[in-house]
C-alpha cells in the first residue's frame, strides 16, 4: 500500500508517494509529519488481479480513503477511471487490468482541520410524538428561493438562510430529514446524457459531507465547517437533522463499474460476492453491488461513520436507504444479527433517531414491521392505503383506519409504539402530492430510459384530465384532494413525513423517478400562485392543529377498555348515523365513510372527531352525543375555509372531504 500527496487536488502527478508498512494485525501505517489542513492524497493498492478469486487491485488506480473527512469534489469521467480496459468486450472486459493511470481523472481525499466552535450545540432529542419530518434536498430547496443570498443558494449555509428557517417553523416542522450528503460519484451514463444523480444515492464517501453543497469561496474542505455551521443553526431554531445514509451499496456499481475506493482496496472484503462466484456481485440493492456487512471491518466502517456524523457533525438521526441489506447475514435478513445488536449496544448510535426504509431486492426483502425495538420505519401500507382510499377504491375503509390509529397491526405485537410508523403519502421517490391528483402514468422520457424506468404502481388519480387542465371541476377536486392527503397525514397516529414543495403544489411534471434531474423540475419554485398560497395556509393550520392536540399524537395505541356506565373506550368508529361501526359496515365494499372519535380522558381538551368521505356523492352524519354538556365545533373541513359551530347535531359530509370537529364542554 501506498500514500499519494499531492500538492494540488487537480494534480495527475504525486509530489511524494510513501510506502505504508503492514502491522501484525493487519493494519497498514505510516506516519508523515507537517501534513497540513487542505493536502490533497489518495490511495494506491498492489495485489493479486484475479475476479475470479473476488480480488481487483489495481496499483495504476488512485483511491480514495474510505475514512477521508472531505473530498476535493467530483471526478472528471475517463476511462482511466475503469479498473480494466473498456475497448474490450464486455464478456471479457473485468478479467484483465487496466494499466492506465487514473489520478488525473480523480477526485482526492482532504486532511481537514476539525477545529469548529460549536457554542454548547447539544442534541435536541425531540420526542418522538412531537417530531414532524420535513425531507427534501440542499439544493432544491433554496437554488430558486429569492430570499436566500444569491452567493448561499444550493448549499448547506442557504438551507440554513433565515428564510427556509421560517418556512419550516410555520409548518410545525422539528427535523429536516436530508436527501444523502455523502460524498457521491454520478454514474457515467448519466453523464453522457448531461444529466446527474441529483439524488446521491451513489455514495462513495461515509464520512465526507458532499463538495457539491458547499459555497464557491473559502478554502478546501470547506464543506465540513459549512455543514456544521447548518446543523448548528438549525439547532438554534430547534429543527433537527436527520441524514439519508446509503451504507447498502456503492457508487463503483457492477463489475464493469469504476475504480473509486472500495474496489481497489480491498474488492472481497467489502463487497458480497454472487452465489455462483465471487467475480460478480450480490445485487440486493439494484445498484450493481451489495456492501457486505457480514465482515466485521465493513462493519466497524459503517459505525465509526455513524458516530462520527453524531459526535463531530452534530446530526440527530439516519434514515437508512434500503436497511434490509444491513442485517443481511448467511441465513437471509436477521434483525436479531450483528449490525442490529451493534447498533443497539453502540450509547451514540443508539440515542439517535433511526428510521428504515424496509424493504431490498433481496430474498424476504419486505420487512415493513419487522425492525426492533427503537427503530421506526417508513409506512409504505400507509402511503398505499391513504392512496387508495381518497382515489375512491373500494373496500379500504377497515385498512384506512388501521393506519389512521397508528398501524397497531405492524408494530404493536413487537412492542413498538406508534412512532414506529413514519407516515407520509408522498416522497423524493414516486409522484409529487400535485403530479398524484395530476397524473395517472408516469412521465419519465426525460430521464433516457424510453419511460422504462419508475414505478407503474402509483395509486394516482387525475380527475379527468391527465397534467395540467383549466377545467374549474377538475382543478376544485384537485385542490380538494391535496388537502384530504394533507388532513389525513396531520391527523393520523404516528409520526408524519412531508416531501418538500408538497406544501406548495411542486409539480415533476408526471415525472414519478426524477433522481437524474438537477434543473428547474426538480428544484422548489417559491413564485406562488393564489392557490398554492392557499395550500401552504391549509398546510401550516393543520399542523398547528396536530400540535396543540395531544389526543392525535399519542404515544402509545389506542386501549379498548371494558365497558360500563362510567367508561369509554380510548376510540370509537362511527357510521354516518352516529352509531359504532359493525361488521357489515367494515366489510361492505361499498363503504366510503368512517368516523373516528377519539376520546379525551379528561386531563386535554375534548374529544375530536374526524369524519372521512371519499365517495363522489355527500353524506349526513349523525354526531354523537357524549353524556356531558358541551358542543362540537367544525376545526378542519376540506371543503370549505370556514370555522363554524354545530348546533343541529349533524353535519354534511361533502363529496371526498375531510372534517374534523372538537368537542367543547360547556
């Protein structure tokens, strides 16, 4: 092994090369004096080319350190980037090394300096029934945003402007949950089409915050003292920070993918090789490789990672982009395995906020609900369900009302609590909360896949017209509809999720994977018409609302308590006349109206009421009478703007509207 200096990042040539000396536990040293804040190095590895035996070293290709702290910026494409000679057929291709030098091409890893004052920053730990997460991404939030400083806009110091603060506040939103920050490579055939992995989800560095965020003045690596400077500053305003990590794969993809790190390193050690042998990889990610956490070193990787973004960047929490692969082990995927125990035993990573995306490629990939204990996870049962029932399917009001009372049957028997459940109706990936009431197929041409690429399961709706329309019915039910979307998620036990523009009406223009895309469609248009104003009001209110009602964000499920004259159960669901729901009425397919009365325990304000209609046809609902003098006040209604008491007993339930009343004793 060898260390590279060079004198200037963009550097082909290394101004000194130093040989490392190899310990008797493995580890590779050597110790270089007067190294400075900003020198510019890389990594060469000699060893046997052989694919078939898993191994790829490849001294002619510069790496990166896997631990390096800041990495000077992106790479240049070229062939020399490849770590076997691309004229080659592909057959063939990876069996022989290339010899062309890649340093020129590639990106360097940064010697920092750490030295940041952090003022007393400590960790937030906002409760978990208090929390609503924001996603979004650095730069699409703020590169079109006219109060962000034009020098500030795309980077971490603009998501942290003054502007995008307030934003969030008046949402009631505490975490921005971060689309990846880790340093990434995008893939070359993105590049030939002039497009990008706007995403990041190629990473290719756990520990380097992402050059392309960083503003255009100051010195190298100063990405990492802007990144803390944002995590500071959302602290200050009481808004945590949660990352988007992708440990599952890499950005040196298939076999045929480039020569960036882990490949050169050490390419048997890190990466799962593929049951029929160990030249080509394990793919449960879709990606071209699987890292293979079932060696302790990769593990050690991925922790150290871990608690360094918690202990040196201050970050409060991870969402961890296809986490099945993480407890992958020989058996299949095991949630009582090494990682898992790793990370439950670990007192930083621990205390963190963490959150699944349940499901890989792999075999019993599917595992929304099965995470443990201080784990919660993306619902995608509930983004599904709530989908379904405000399109008007039928035969989805016993599954909405699962969801609304926190998916009891997901976590309840593990000994979760309803924040085990991250609701939310849209994403990064899929529709925007616009394109879902605005298109019934994808349109994804742009992306230079022939429209391949996306899902076909996205349980959208236009309402007559697919993409933009004039009709005044097809608008009205739209706008209708965001709300009931909107509504639902504020009001529904668990912890809720809004994808960023959501609030404003962001449109992709049916574009259902628009991960490659760095230009106006994906970027938040803050020039807001009269409706989307509107929207965002409706946004902020009922999120108020679920602030300053305990009774929809409980933290532990609904109890049926025995009855007697003197007790109530914790929740009741209602038909239109006012009475409990019985077995005709959850099975009737028919059915497209719930009620879901919560009851008070006497210690918070008064029962709440929420009343759901997603029929095309309105409703009388017999309100119910609770044996204490008092009086139901119309909170939230998506039909109409207007806060009005309920004198008459019963209410008209629009055609595919949303209300929700609130008891007040007299």
């Amino acid at each position: 092994m060898e260390l590279c200096l060079y004198a200037h990042p963009g550097d082909a040539t290394e101004s000194e090369r130093i040989e490392l000396h190899r310990r008797p536990d493995g580890v590779w040293h050597t110790h270089v004096p007067d190294v400075r804040p900003g020198q510019a190095y890389g990594y060469r590895v000699h060893g046997p080319y052989v694919p078939e035996q898993g191994h790829r070293f490849n001294p002619a290709k510069l790496l990166l350190d896997p631990y390096a702290r800041a990495v000077s910026g992106t790479i240049g494409w070229s062939d020399a980037l490849s770590g076997s000679p691309i004229q080659r057929p592909q057959a063939e291709r990876d069996l022989i090394a290339d010899p062309a030098d890649s340093a020129a091409a590639m990106a360097k890893a940064l010697v920092i300096d750490p030295a940041f004052s952090w003022n007393g920053d400590r960790p937030l730990r906002t409760p978990w029934d208090q929390t609503v997460i924001y996603e979004c991404h650095v730069k699409g939030m703020t590169l079109l945003h006219p109060g962000v400083p034009e020098e500030l806009r795309g980077t971490y110091l603009g998501l942290a402007s003054d502007p995008v603060i307030d934003h969030l506040k008046s949402l009631g939103v505490t975490a921005v949950e971060l689309l990846p920050v880790h340093h990434m490579v995008s893939e070359r055939r993105l590049a030939g089409l002039g497009l990008t992995n706007y995403w990041g989800y190629s990473s290719i560095g756990f520990f380097a915050p992402d050059a392309r965020f960083a503003s255009h003045a100051g010195p190298a690596g100063r990405q990492v003292t802007e990144f803390k400077a944002m995590v500071q500053r959302f602290h200050a305003a009481g808004l945590e920070v949660i990352l988007d990590v992708v440990y599952n794969h890499t950005a040196e993809g298939n076999q045929l993918g480039p020569t960036l790190s882990f490949r050169g390193l050490d390419n048997a050690l890190y990466y799962r090789p593929h049951p029929e042998g160990p030249r080509f990889y394990a793919d449960f990610t879709g990606c071209g490789n699987t890292v293979d956490l079932r060696h302790p070193r990769v593990r050690q990787l991925v922790m150290d990672s871990l608690r360094y973004w918690v202990t040196e960047m201050h970050v409060d929490g991870f969402r961890f982009d296809i986490a099945p692969v993480l407890a992958r082990e020989d058996c299949g995927v095991n949630m009582a395995g090494e990682f898992m125990n790793e990370v439950r035993r670990d007192p930083v990573v621990a205390q963190a906020k963490l959150i699944a995306e349940p499901w890989d490629l792999g075999p019993d990939g599917y595992q929304t609900g099965r995470f443990p204990l201080g784990w919660s996870e993306w619902n995608d049962k509930y983004r599904n369900t709530v989908r379904q029932f405000w399109r008007g399917d039928s035969g989805q009001v016993g599954n909405v009302a699962s969801r609304l009372s926190g998916s009891s049957d997901l976590y309840e028997a593990g000994g979760r609590p309803p924040q085990a459940s991250v609701n939310f109706v849209t994403c990064h990936d899929g529709f925007t909360l616009q394109d879902l009431v605005s298109y019934e197929t994808k349109h994804n041409l742009a992306n230079g896949e022939d429209n391949r690429d996306g899902t076909d399961y996205n349980l959208s709706r236009n309402w007559g017209i697919e993409g933009p329309a004039e009709s005044p019915r097809v608008l009205h039910v739209r706008e209708r509809t965001k709300r009931n979307f909107l509504a639902t998620l504020a009001f529904s036990q668990g912890v809720p999720m809004l994808s960023h523009g959501d609030e404003l009406g962001r449109t992709q223009s049916g574009n259902n994977n628009a991960y490659c895309h760095d230009g106006p469609l994906t970027w938040v248009d803050w020039r807001l018409t009269r409706e989307q104003q509107d929207l965002l009001e409706f946004t902020r209110r009922v999120f108020a609302i679920r602030a300053a009602t305990p009774l929809l964000r409980r933290s532990s499920f609904f109890r049926r308590q025995p009855e007697g004259p003197e007790q109530l159960k914790d929740l009741t669901w209602l038909r239109p006349d006012g009475k409990e729901m019985t077995v005709a009425e959850w099975t009737d397919p028919a059915n497209h109206v719930l009620g879901m009365l919560i009851h008070s325990d006497g210690t918070q304000a008064g029962d709440v009421l929420l009343l759901l209609n997603s029929s095309g046809r309105s409703k009388s609902f017999t309100l119910p009478r609770l044996g204490h003098p008092g009086i139901w006040t119309e909170v939230v209604n998506t039909s109409h703007s207007a806060h009005r008491r309920v004198s008459e007993g019963i209410v008209t339930l629009g055609a595919r509207t949303l209300i929700l009343l609130r008891y007040e004793r007299e």
